[in-house]
C-alpha cells in the first residue's frame, strides 16, 4: 500500500514531512467534506429544485445564481445568535457540532484514488456505519436542549427514525461485503473493478447490478438517515415548524445547514463506492489487474470520477425528496420493521447461496 | 379513474371503527400527564391565525379546541352602518381566495328584496365568474394540500396555473382578488375583447394542471396512507354539524346548492356532475375538490360559447332603497354553503346582515374529529377540511 | 308541517322561502320534532336580530346641525313579534332539499333561551357566538365562553345601541364644506 | 411513481422551454388595461360635489373646496359662480381600491390607471394631493372594446 506520503513525494515530488502529511490530510478531508455539500446545495436545492418546479431560481446573486450560496452563508453569519433563555446552554451549543463531526469522521475512510484515501482500515465499511450513528446523538441534544415543545418532540421522532433505519442500511451493506469478501473500502472498489459478471469483464462487476435489491434498501435508509422529504418527520414544517433546528439561528443553524447537506453528499459518495465502482473505471478498459498497477494519473482522475458518481445518486436522492409528500412516524416505522428489514435479509441470504453456489 | 374504481365498500365502516378505537385506546393506556400543545395562531398549518389548544398524550391528541377569534373584524356591525354598494366591497373580503363567489349570493338577496331580475348576458357572466373564482380557490387548496404533507412540489403548480386565472378575472373586472364587479341589477362592466378566446385556453392549461396534480399527489401511495381512513366524518354527524360543500359530498350527502336550489344563475344551462363519496375520510373530500375543479372548467368551457348578446344591466335607479323586508340566498361557494340574511328597512343600507360562512361549520366539527388523532393528523384532517380564517371569523 | 308542530306555532310567512315563529318554551321541543319526525337534520345557523333601530345612524351627520330626530320603535320583521330581541335558527332536509327558518323571541327582561346544542351539536359554536354579540344566554350550554372577543370584553356589540367606534371619533370627510362667495353671492347661477 | 415522472417532466419542460417565472426589476409584466392600481384626477372636471367623499366606505377622500365668480360663457352673460377646489386629497393608506368613487362621479372626473408602482417608504407619503393624481392622469388607458354581443353603452 503507498501511503500518501510516497503519493506526494511523486506527485509533488517534494519530500512532505509527517507534520505536512497530516496537514495535507485534514485540509483535503474538509474540502473532500465541504465542496461536494457546496455543489449539492447549488446545484439540487437551488437550481434542480426550482427548475422542477417551473421557475428559475435564485438568478440575482452573481452570473446564473451561482454566488448565492456565498450570500446565504453571509447572511447567517451576520444573523443573531439566540440562545433561548431556558435552554440547556451547554449542550445546545454542543449540538450541532457533533452533528458535523460525524459527517467528517464518516469522510475520514472514504477511498478517492489509488493512493489518494485518508485512512485505509481493514474495517472500513464498520467503522462508516458506526459513525454514522453518531449524529443521532446530535440531533436528540438539539431536540432536547433548545426547551422548546415542537423541538422535544421533532427530537424524539428523529431518535426513532434514525435508530430504526439503521438496521436495513447496515443489513444492506452485508450483502455487499459478502460479494466482495472484505470491509476494506479500496479492496471493494478494487473488486468491482476487476471482478466480472459470467465471465464478461468489459463492465466490471458494480454492485449496483448485482446487489439491485441492497441499493434500494441502501438508498431509502440513507434517504431516512438525512431525514429527506418522505421521511422528513423530526424536520415537518408544516406541523413542528422545523423540528430541533427551531430554536436554531445564526451560525449555529448554519452548522446544522452545513451538516445536512454534508451527510447528504458523504452518504452519496459512500453508495457510489459501495455500488458503483468508487473512483475507479472499469480497469479491464486498461488493462490493469492489481491495484499497484494503476497508473498514477489516476490519482487525479479518480476524485473527478467520485464526483460524477456522488451528483448521480445525490440527483435520486433530491429527485424523490421533492416529489413525495411525508409519511408519519408510525406508517415510517412499520415500514422499516416490516418491509426494510425483511427484505434485506432476504437479500443477505440470496447473496451468501449465490456466494457459495459460483 | 384508477382510483374509483376499486372497492370502496366497507371502508367506512372500517375506518370509522378505527377512529372510535382510538377513543377506547385512550383512556385504557396508563395515566402519564399529558402535555398541552399549543398550535399557536402564528403555526404554519393553519391559514391564517387559527389557533388550536391540543392536549397530548405522547403523539397522541387527547383533547383538542380550536380558538378563534384573531381575526375577527366584525362584518355585521360594519355592514349596518354602509351603503349596498360598500358592502359589497366589504363582502368580498370573507372568503378572499374566491372573493367573486361571496359577492354573488349578497347580491342576489339584495335583488330578491327588490324583486329585480339581472338580465340573462349578466347572470350568464356571473356564473362564469363565480366558477372561475372557483377554481382560483380549489385549486390553491390542491397546491396547499401537498405543503400540508410534506411534499414542496405541487404548490408551485398551482400558484402558476392559478396565476392564469386571476389574470382572467383581474382582465374582466379589474381587481385580482377583491374584483367589486357585481352590482345590484347587474354587472358593472362588460367583457374585454379577446376574454372569452383566452379563457378557453387557460380551461384546458387548468385540466392539465388537475392531471398533473392527480398524478403528484392522489396516486402517490404515501399520500393516501396519509389520508385514507383518517378523520372520518360519518353522514349524521356532518349534517349535525352543519358541514357543507366538498365535506358534506364526501360523507355521501348528494346536496349541491347550484342543482337543488333555484337561483337566478346559469348553472342550470351547462349539464356538469356533482359528486360523492362515500368513505367521508380526508382522502375523500380531497378528491372530490379535485373532481369538482374538473368540473368547474368543463360548467365554464358550456357557458362561454354560449353567453347571450344583451344589455348587462338591469333598470335600476341611481340611488338604490332596497323595500322592506328579509331575505335569504345561500350559495355553493368553493368553501361550502356560503348564505346572507338580509334584513332592510327601505333605508340605503342594510338593517342587519346575517352573514353564514362555511368554515364557521366546518370547524366547529374539529373537537369531535380531532379526537384520538396523531399529531401530523392534526394537520391532514384540518387541510382536508379546508377552511380560511376569513371565513370563519368574519 | 304545521299539523306535526301543531300549537307551538305563533306565527308563519311564506315568500319564496318559509319562514315560522314558535312559542319561547317550545323553542327546543320544536327543534326536537323538526329533527325527529319532519326529516329536518341539518343545521345551518343559529344567530339573533335585535329590532331596536340604532341611535347613532351611520355616523355620518353633520356635528354643526342638531343630531336628526329618528325613530325608535320596536318593528319586527316577517312572522311578527313582539320582544325586542328575536333568536333565529336554519335548519334543512338533506333529501327534500327542503329548508326552514325559525324564529322565537327572547324575552327583553332576563334574555335567556335553552340551549338546542343536544339536538344540533353544530349548534354549540354559534350559541357562543350569539351570546357574546347579543348577551342572549343559553340555559344548559356547556361553555358559554367568548367566541372571538376576548375574555373580559364587556358589553355586546351587535346590539344596536353599542356604538360603533370607528365611526366616532373620526368626522365624516363627506361633510360638504365649500365656504360661500366672500360677500354674499351676487346673484351669479351656480352651476 | 407516476409523481416522479411529473417533476421529471417538468424540470426538462423548464429548461427547454422556459420558466413561468417573469424577473421583477429586469422584465415587467403590463398589467391589464382595467386594472385597478391608483386613481387618477381631471381637476378641470371635478366641481367638488362630495359625492364620492360621501360614498366612500373608508373615508378617505378628503375635498376643500371654495366658490369663486368665473368668466361668463358667453359675452354679455354674468359671471358663473363655480366651485374651486383648494384639496383633493386620496389617502392610498386607508384605500381599498373599491372603485365606488370612480362610479359615482357624476362629473367623469376620476379615472383607474393601471400603475402600480408608487410604494413610500413612509406612510405619510400615501396621502396623495391634487397635483399628484394630476400627473396619474397621462397613465390611464384608453377604455378597452367590449366584447362581442356587449350592446353599446353610454358611458
């Protein structure tokens, strides 16, 4: 395995000592975290969203609206920070950092290229999916601290939402690591790469094709996770006016803003590597077997690639969030318990005969 | 109609049972001390500022009671003190989505104390007018009724293709909301040339629109498992309570006011259908409002090829002293029976007007069918019942 | 109709709509027979009139001449009556498409009426409703609470004698004052 | 499903063939001819009568007026003794756009203009005076043709 030190060394042909190299690390993580949140907010929420509904979008704010986003991170932060005065101070505030440290702990084992990745576990796909139960924590804190009824109870319904739609995303990613025999995220992709579907390996062998049922499982249990439309109860408008981000303003409400659409693209990029091949391209294309023969332009590419992929799965995920109207919380949990769950260990069992018959 | 025909038989019964279970369930569960919600008049379910007193027990609303009242602006001790014609710039602020629709019925009691008939070119435009502020009305409340679930789409369709029709009615009459065109006798203006020509296009831009919405928001499965068997209103009680429109069609009551009550308008010259349901849940009312937009536009493509020539008002002197006397007219608004009591004392204005607005009745049945209802239901029964807060305050 | 209700009714007027005053004390044995045996469920409204013409006009007399004289007689309107305050309620059948208005007065000393809101449950808001705006109590009314005033208005004002405010405090702008030609008019027609 | 497929439907109906959406300060979209947006005064004809003073339900016309001896119409004749006026004011605050006023006027001396640009940041300003409604008059269109099968009316 190259680390990234020997990437840099290469690439940059610098020699970038430890100090450097963990410098280099956290900064790509926050642009690996904070530039796809950017895109998906301009291009989904403002532009898609509008052009869905038969109008144009922000236009004023720069050339096309392209500089809104900036306008509305201004405007957030010149806002007025309220603290309500019977909150629980300490914890309010600690809320919507936690929620955005799990987005950036979730970024940490995301593979972008050969060499370029941040951290390489073994447990890879565990340790994503641990994290990913962290922000739970956040937003009950918010719920609970910000002493608001509408909070208290968009609070409680996230708790119940998020904890029951972590089962069928757990269970749907087992079929994927029963396919590709490892929790390694680079080994995944690497599987899907050179693997081949009887005996064709023009394709590679996506898990998308293969693990169909896991990727809709997968994609409803994110879409739950980042309490989207259909499952967007903690955050109804029309009933708790905005969940636990109600007594929100200011930066901190930016942070949580941040941190939705953030989980948003990270879960995207994390589908794309478990379904769609990550960064890489089919290497039969290339002829490349191992992963050590990669060329190392791809170190370049493979993050571009990452991108098309996480726009491609970010589109589903907005397409259903402004289509559907809401489910509530009993008919949302029955349908995890009842239907999720099942399926995906029906799913699970179909793989591993699959696994054991080929 | 995909959905029609699938069996709707016993479904009532089911649902109805379902709602009274709730009751049951209620008070067997053990005693935790509920927390009394308050769906402040600021809340964003309601239009405009209704406020509803909830107590809960857990999601579920044990006691709920709308209080009204923030928007009162007291109509019928304004309308004592004005003239007929100010009054009807009075009148058309009640239900102001579909204001044309509550001039008309004031009008026409008006010209039955004064037993003065509008000529047939006039009565024919009324209830064109009336119909297309019909529309105006049912269909912000389709776009509305995604935003009450959840979904942000269909609210932007309807704006837009609403946007058609106010610029219809602000062409004819002038005002997009509040047009003040309807005068004792008569009209007050004719048509601009070219209307009839651009209504007929925007009817058919509105049946796509209904298509559309069909589509988005009726055969979406979450929607109607948001809405089927939720906040059933059985036959009797909607008739105790006074339910009228779209409410009272859907608990299986075949009472429409164009049809059974003769008025001087010209609903009798366009043959449309009324409809019903039985299941008397919100999906029913919603859908009926559906079908009966449908039908609006089809009442005004008839009566647009078929508009008399003639005068548009009727001899009526300058200054109006309406007789002694009292009368009463009650019209199908898009909210329900919308009716006015006139008492006049041959003075210029008014002796006391009785003004019945239809979402006074239709949310006084709230306390009964908030009852056992989870908290997001709260908001689906009362989207459903489809109320304004001008309408119910006065 | 009148065979089922028999001699609870005073008074009747039928012009194009039917309209039928019953006796004070038959008010809620009357509305029960209508339900019951003439088939009449739905409940329309229930609101009051009160005859008395209003002292104060439209406020729109002149402040400089006397205050004009008006009458102050007590005139009820169709089906008679003889108190100065009168309940009114609609009911309709649902299958003849049929409706009523029916009309009892109140007496003026003590105005109070039983309450029909366990024959009619939609009658329960708007006996709220009447009793705030015209002070007419409900015997046997669950809530009598204040419909849309606040809790500690006093005074009823749809009762013709209750000022309109609005009116009051600002002087008319329709009172023509064109001052006359400085000096008398020379005879000039005005035009 | 089928919801999906309509705002797919739509996104690709949006870029293709345009929003409905009109860019406010950029573009302006003409309101009808009839539209109700401020009320113009011909002073020449106004005799201040009172009477849309008087049948204004908000009360928000406010006229002064004085008589005044005007030249003879004819040579020889006497001279007329005519009303002036010194203040017609519209408070655009209290209006509510009814257009009884327009009615009334036996005299054709107000008229709707379709204008409805002339917001103040203070709400003093509403109150328009007599030059004011003067300079609306140039704005108000000519009346529209009445549709076919409308008999032709006086006014």
């Amino acid at each position: 395995m190259i680390s990234a030190v020997q990437l840099s060394a290469e690439v940059l042909a610098v020699e970038v000592p430890y100090w450097g190299q963990s410098l280099l690390r956290v900064l790509g993580g926050i642009v690996a975290v904070l530039l796809p949140a950017g895109t998906i907010v301009y291009v989904f929420l403002f532009k898609m969203m509008s052009f869905m509904q038969s109008r144009l979008g922000p236009m004023e704010a720069g050339p096309y609206g392209s500089l809104q986003l900036v306008a509305e991170v201004g405007k957030w932060l010149q806002k007025e920070d309220i603290l309500p005065t019977r909150a629980d101070a300490r914890v309010f505030k600690m809320a919507p950092i936690v929620v955005l440290v799990s987005t950036f702990l979730l970024v940490a084992v995301v593979p972008f290229g050969p060499d370029a990745w941040f951290t390489n576990f073994e447990a890879g796909v565990f340790y994503a999916l641990a994290v990913s139960s962290l922000s739970v924590l956040g937003i009950l804190m918010a719920g609970w601290a910000s002493a608001n009824k509408y909070s208290l109870l968009g609070g409680l319904r996230a708790a119940g939402q998020l904890i029951a739609y972590e089962l069928p995303m757990v269970l749907a990613v087992i079929g994927v690591i029963i396919q590709a025999e490892t929790m390694n995220l680079q080994q995944i992709v690497l599987a899907q790469n050179t693997g081949s579907i009887f005996g064709f390996d023009g394709l590679g062998n996506p898990y998308v094709l293969t693990q169909f049922v896991g990727f809709i499982i997968f994609m409803i249990a994110v879409q739950a996770e980042l309490t989207q439309a259909p499952f967007d109860m903690p955050i109804a408008e029309s009933e708790l006016v905005s969940g636990y981000m109600t007594e929100y303003s200011g930066f901190r409400f930016l942070i949580f803003f941040i941190g939705e659409f953030a989980t948003a693209g990270v879960f995207a990029l994390i589908a794309s590597v478990l379904f769609l091949g990550g960064w890489g391209i089919p290497f039969a294309w290339f002829g490349w077997t191992d992963i050590d023969v990669v060329a190392n332009w791809m170190n370049l590419v493979g993050p571009v690639i990452m991108i098309t992929k996480m726009m491609l799965v970010a589109f589903i995920i907005m397409w259903v969030r402004f289509s559907y109207p809401r489910f509530r919380e009993d008919q949302l949990q029955r349908f995890a318990w009842k239907v999720l769950i099942p399926l995906s260990l029906a799913n699970i069992a179909a793989t591993s005969i699959f696994k054991v018959v080929m | 109609m995909s959905i029609t025909d699938r069996v709707l038989g016993d479904r009532q019964r089911l649902a109805y049972i379902a709602s009274q279970a709730a009751d049951a369930r209620l008070n067997v569960e053990l005693e935790t001390e509920g927390m009394t919600l308050n769906i402040g008049p600021q809340h964003p379910a309601t239009h405009g500022t209704l406020r509803i007193i909830a107590r809960l027990d857990g999601e579920q609303v044990v006691w709920a009671e709308p209080s009204c009242g923030y928007m009162h602006r007291g109509y019928e001790k304004l309308a004592e003190v004005r003239t007929y014609p100010q009054v009807t710039t009075l009148v058309n602020r009640i239900d102001w989505l579909g204001s044309f629709a509550n001039e008309v019925p004031f009008i026409l009691a008006a010209e039955k104390l004064m037993d003065v008939e509008a000529p047939a070119r006039a009565q024919h435009i009324r209830t064109i007018l009336f119909e297309l502020s019909r529309i105006a009305n049912v269909s912000l409340f389709l776009g509305d009724l995604g935003v009450q679930m959840g979904a942000i789409t269909p609210v932007f369709f309807a704006f837009r293709d609403r946007e058609y029709v106010l610029n219809l009615i602000e062409g004819a009459t002038g005002g997009r909301f509040h047009p003040n065109f309807d005068r004792i006798g008569g009209l007050k203006d004719d048509l601009p040339k070219g209307w009839i020509a651009e209504t007929k296009a925007v009817m058919k831009k509105l049946r796509t629109f209904c298509d559309q919405i069909e589509d988005l928001l009726f055969g979406n499965e979450i929607f109607q498992s948001r809405t089927r068997g939720i906040g059933v209103i059985p036959r009797d009680v909607a008739l105790q309570y006074g339910l009228s429109g779209a409410n009272l069609r859907a608990s299986g009551v075949d009472w429409d006011l164009r049809r059974d009550h003769p008025l001087p308008m010209a609903w009798n010259k366009a043959d449309w259908k009324v409809w019903t349901h039985p299941d008397g849940d919100s999906f029913a009312r919603c859908w009926i409002r559906l079908q009966e937009t449908r039908e609006a536009t089809k009442i005004v493509d008839q009566l647009i090829d078929t508009i008399p020539s003639g005068p548009i008002m009727a001899k009526v002197p300058k200054i109006i002293k309406v007789p002694e006397g009292e009368a009463w007219v009650s019209t199908e608004n898009p909210l329900g029976e919308m009716g006015y009591y006139v008492v006049s004392r041959g003075e210029l204005g008014p002796f006391r007007v009785k003004i019945r607005s239809a979402s006074f009745n239709n949310i006084s049945i709230a306390p009964w069918v908030l009852r056992g209802v989870y908290v997001p239901d709260i908001v689906t029964v009362l989207a459903s019942l489809y109320f304004i807060l001008g309408d119910i305050d006065r | 109709m009148k065979a089922a209700l028999g001699d609870r009714v005073v008074d009747s007027f039928h012009k194009d709509d039917l309209w039928l005053r019953v006796r004070t004390d038959a008010w809620k044995s009357s509305m029960r027979t209508l339900r019951d045996t003439l088939g009449f469920h739905y409940f329309s409204f229930l609101s009051a009139i009160d005859w008395m013409p209003s002292p104060y006009g439209r406020g729109e007399d002149d402040p400089t001449e006397p205050p004009p004289v008006r009458d102050t007689t007590i005139r009820p309107g169709y089906a008679g009556g003889d108190t100065r305050m009168q309940v009114f309620a609609r009911v309709g059948n649902p299958v003849s498409h049929v409706s009523v208005i029916v009309k009892v007065d109140v007496p003026d000393a003590q105005p109070t009426l039983d309450s029909i809101h366990d024959v009619y449950a939609g009658a329960n808001w708007h006996e709220r409703e009447t009793h705030e705006m015209f002070g007419i109590n409900f015997a046997g009314h669950p809530d009598l609470r204040n419909m849309y005033l606040p809790v500690d208005f006093e005074g009823h004002p749809l009762r013709k004698d209750y000022p309109l405010l609005a009116r009051m405090i600002k002087p008319w702008p329709g009172i023509v004052d064109v001052e006359p030609l400085p000096g008398g008019s020379e005879g000039g027609d005005d035009e | 499903m089928k919801g999906l497929g309509v705002t797919l439907g739509t996104l690709f109906e949006t870029v293709t063939k345009g929003a409905n959406t009109v860019q406010y300060p950029h573009e302006k979209e003409a309101p009808p001819t009839r539209a109700r947006g401020v009320i113009a005064l011909h002073e020449g004809n106004c005799t201040s009568c009172m009477l849309c003073a008087r049948s204004c339900p908000d009360w928000c016309i406010y006229i002064e007026g004085h008589k005044e001896l005007a030249p003879p119409r004819r040579e020889g004749g006497k001279p007329r003794q005519v009303n002036k006026l010194d203040r017609f004011d519209i408070d655009y605050a209290l209006c509510m756009y009814c257009g009884i006023c327009v009615e009334v006027c036996p005299f054709d001396a107000l008229f709707w203009s379709p204008e409805y640009e002339y917001s103040e940041p203070r709400i003093a300003d509403l109150l328009h005076d007599m030059s004011k409604l003067g300079e609306w008059m140039e704005t108000v269109p000519e009346a529209p043709e009445l549709e076919a099968g409308a008999d032709k009316k006086k006014k």
